[in-house]
C-alpha cells in the first residue's frame, strides 16, 4: 500500500487537528507536542501538521509512505537512474518515527521523501 503524504506547517495545532478531523472525518493516527498524523483511508493520505516550524499554512514536505525498505530502495534506484539527486536516510528519527528514506527536491526545491516507517520514536526530529 502506498499513499501520497504532505506535511503542513501549522500555527496552531489543536485547531488544525479539529479542522482536519472534520475535513477528513478522522482522527490522528499519532499526537505528540507540536505534532500530529493522520492515516486517511479515503483518499489515501497521510496529513502530517507541525506547528511552530514556519508561517502556518505553508508546505513543510512532501512525501509518499510505502510498504518497506525494499521499497525505498527500489525508488532511490528508480530516481538516481532517472538522473535525480537522492539523499538517502537509514533508519532515522523523523516525525516521532524511524523510517527508512530517500529524498529529492522539485525544481522549485520542494523536497520529497519515498519512506517507510520501521518503528515509533519518544523524539521529533528534524525532518528535512
């Protein structure tokens, strides 16, 4: 199962979380300080809010969450063969998460993450 993820910067969480959890008629997946996902079936997304990090309403990254590390693989390969710069993260904390991930960055350097999520995290880490 893959979905698209995007992740928004948010001035306060605790409204963000009630709009999009009536948006999307939801509730989080995940809530620690200053952060909250939700696991969206319909359509499949995972919406992540980060409050605090920038102006709020504005994009913090994107991404697409995917079943396994050899997914990742797969995609690096698939993206450096395409000619693209790729960043590759093993097993970091990211978003009260340990993912496996590679990035890359638009044009515009809007930076994309294919990732995998390989156990919960006590910390929020910088993610991008």
């Amino acid at each position: 199962m893959s979905r698209v993820q995007l992740a928004l910067n948010v001035s306060d969480l605790d409204a963000a979380v009630e709009f999009y959890g009536k948006l999307f008629r939801a509730e989080p997946a995940k809530r620690r300080p200053g952060y909250a996902n939700f696991a969206i079936d319909e359509p499949p997304l995972k919406l992540v809010l980060i409050e605090g990090e920038a102006s709020g309403g504005s994009l913090n990254h994107l991404g697409v969450e995917v079943a396994s590390t050899g997914d990742v693989r797969e995609a690096t390969d698939r993206l450096a063969a395409a000619g693209l710069a790729t960043r590759t993260e093993d097993e970091v904390a990211c978003c009260y998460a340990v993912q496996d991930k590679v990035w890359v960055r638009d044009p515009d350097g809007t930076p994309w993450e294919v990732y995998t999520v390989l156990a919960d995290s006590p910390v929020m880490s910088e993610c991008c």
